[in-house]
C-alpha cells in the first residue's frame, strides 16, 4: 500500500522540523540488550504486538531464521501478555539502531482518512476520487540514461513503454522521449506522461487536473463530500470511504503523475501563513477554513496528484509494503537499507506535542517516500479522525531497537 507514498507518503509536512527529546533512556555503546533491559519493558500491552508479529511471520516464516520463532508465536493464546513478553525474551536480541548522528532520529506518524462518500455523483458528493488515466504511461528510467537527451521506446502492455536502447530517432508505433521536459524526481527514477503524436509530455499536474485534463479517460472509484479529506487521502496513500448504507470502500495508491511531492505546510511557513508550530494537519486544516477562496492555490502548490484502485474489504487495516495487514498503533515505515521488513523494533518516543514517554514494540511492515534513514520511523495510527490527530501532530525525537532471533545479527537480518 502505502507505495506509497508515497507515498505511501508519509505525515511528514515540512522537511525539516522541530523535536521532542524523549526521557527515555539509551542503551549503552554495546548495542545489544536482553529485551527485558528495554525502558518500560514491563509496562507493554503485549496483545496487539503479538497479532502484528503474526502478521508479519506470513512473510517472515519463509526465511529459514524466522520459522521456529514464527512457529512459537503463533501457539501464544491470543491476549495471554504474561507469556508474549516471555517469548520475545527467550527468543529475541534488541539491537541499538544507530547512524552517524547517533541513536536519536525523527518519528512521525501516518493513518488511514476515513470520508464520507457515495458510489454516484450528487450534490453532497461532488468530488471524484479518480483510478488511473488510460493516457497516463509509465517508462523506467535507469540512472545510467540519465545523460541522454533524447529516448526512444514503444508501448509495452497496459501502462508500461519499453526502452529501445541505441535508438535516438522514433519509428512507426514508437514515441520520443526527452528527459529534460520532465520534473526530476529521483526517488522513482520513472517518468509518467501522455502522448502528444509521437512524443510523450510530462502528465498533467495537480492545478491541470483540478481544471479537468487528463480525468476523462480516468474512471471514477468514488465520490466524496470534503476537498480538503480528499487532499489528505493522496497525501497517506490510501483510506477507507463510507458509503450512504454504512458499508466501507477501500481504496490505495495505484498510480501518481510523476511529480514529486511538495509540502503545503512547507508552503505556509515560508509564506508566513502558519507558523512552525501550528504547521500540522489540523492547523493546514483551519488555515483552508479561514481561507476557503485560496484552497486551490494552496493545493497546486503540491503537483503530485495520486490516483487510486479499490482493495479487498474487511475490518483489517490497510496492506503495508510487506504485504500484510497494517496494525493500528504497532506497525511502522522504515527505510528497508537499514531495518528489513518483518522486523520487531522497539521505539522510544513521546506521546505527540507532549513530554510523556511513548515506548512500545512495533513491527515495521511498511515504506515511504518520505522515511529515510537508519533512525527513522512513521507510526501508523490506524484510520479516521482520532487517528488523524494523532498523526498529524507527531514530529518526535525517538531511538530504536530491532529485535532478532537470538543467533541473528543486523548483517545477517540485512542478507537476501
């Protein structure tokens, strides 16, 4: 899912931005810890840690290292904390996550918007929630290419263009490609566009889209009540939509226009909108409220624009990158060249905008555009508004553990 992101993007507002020091202690230079040594180890609710970690060993128990461990996890009764906790100290080694700044890094938060919305169109429900264009083609673009300035290549099946490779002249059924028209955005090393005779054009940015070009050929999932809901559903990567007989549609990140994603909160500071501080969702929230006539304006500041495809229903929460069901509150993104996926990781943070320690043993199940680095972790809070707020307001100092199978060590857990 939160393919994020994204994409799955990420609450990430500003690139750079003010922490919270957490009370919690640090392990010392060895690195490696009994979990039991783990601040506020004993005060863990062991239930819903339990069902994430069995959630990832549908993954996990593939490797080798992770079948016994999986095997016994999934003989604990549901519930039964006493013998969780004993579990992850017999079977587990906590490894200090560290970079070059040390052990601290930045945790923010993320969820799943809950709206308001109906199959059809109607007065209550004027904004589309769009799948993706028939127009919209997508090529990978090598880094070795990067120099050149002009590409050829030809359609490859649904979406996809294939790269002719020695050819810098378009034949019949070919396009041109030049690199130099499209956004450089170098976390996806792909460009997205649309085909204008025989060459293909960046995609429509978010401003073109809001006047209409590109979304006749989209087909519409969905529509919503609240433009704004709607904004914050492409920024998480995926949501959940409540329909007029009370049922759920899901829906997550299918496809994005190439552009790369560009903060409004960012936008309003330096603007002298908003300050730092208030530069949260609900703050951006207030800010459009305050300012209905420049909604728009503020929106084109980001021209990435994400369309969507409906998921599998259920009560579940959203699929992460590991392919399992998001745990609200016990599931995080990682960057996956420092904490592979499937692993535990404890986290010592603070409650959002707020002093109180926050320590819990987390799963990292999923990525983000926006997660990068050793010591860096998005929390996912689950979905709708109390999850929202949490989120949105979580730009936390933090450290880390990952927890292994006794016998495993970081350079082994990192190996294919």
């Amino acid at each position: 899912m939160l393919k994020r992101l994204l994409l799955l993007l990420p609450l990430l507002w500003l690139a750079a931005c003010s922490t919270t020091t957490p009370t919690t202690p640090r392990p010392g230079d060895g690195g490696l810890l009994s979990p039991a040594a783990l601040p506020a180890w004993q005060q863990q609710n062991m239930g819903d840690t339990l069902s994430a970690l069995q959630q990832s060993c549908k993954v996990t128990a593939r490797k080798p290292a992770w079948q016994g461990v999986c095997a016994d996890a999934a003989r604990i009764p549901a519930g039964d904390g006493a013998q969780t906790r004993q579990f992850f100290e017999n079977r587990f080694n906590a490894w200090a996550v560290r970079d070059s700044a040390g052990s601290g890094g930045l945790i923010t938060g993320y969820y799943e918007p809950l709206l308001n919305g109906s199959r059809s169109r109607s007065e209550r429900t004027p904004y589309p929630v769009y799948g993706v264009p028939a127009d919209l083609l997508v090529l990978d673009y090598p880094l070795a290419l990067h120099g050149r300035s002009v590409l050829v290549a030809r359609k490859a099946g649904g979406n996809r263009l294939q790269l002719l490779p020695g050819k810098s002249e378009a034949g019949p059924g070919e396009m041109e490609i030049r690199p130099a028209d499209f956004p450089v955005d170098s976390r996806s090393n792909k460009l997205k566009g649309r085909l204008a005779g025989n060459r293909l054009l960046p995609y429509y940015t978010r401003a073109e889209i809001a006047q209409g070009k590109g979304v006749a050929c989209a087909p519409v999932l969905a529509w919503v009540e609240d433009p704004v809901e709607l904004f914050f559903l492409q920024v998480q990567g995926s949501g959940r939509i409540q329909l007029e007989d009370g049922s759920f549609l899901h829906v997550g990140y299918a496809e994005q226009n190439g552009y790369a994603y560009q903060s409004i909160g960012k936008w309003l500071v330096e603007k002298r909108e908003l300050t730092l501080s208030a530069a949260s969702m609900q703050g951006i929230q207030a800010w459009i409220k305050a300012n209905p006539g420049r909604q728009q304006e503020l929106f084109a500041v980001n021209p990435s624009y994400v369309f969507f495809k409906t998921l599998p229903g259920g009560d579940s929460g959203p699929a992460g990158a590991l392919g399992v069901p998001l745990t609200g509150g016990y599931s995080i993104a990682v960057d996956p060249h420092y904490i592979p996926l499937g692993t535990p990781v404890y986290l010592a943070t603070t409650w959002p905008l707020s002093q109180q320690p926050l320590t819990r043993l987390v799963h990292a199940q999923d990525t983000g555009s926006a997660i990068r680095g050793a010591v860096r972790a998005d929390l996912f809070w689950g979905y709708g508004s109390e999850a929202g707020m949490y989120a949105g307001r979580m730009k936390q100092s933090g450290s880390m553990w990952m927890l292994l199978p006794k016998g495993m060590t970081p350079s082994m857990a990192a190996a294919p």
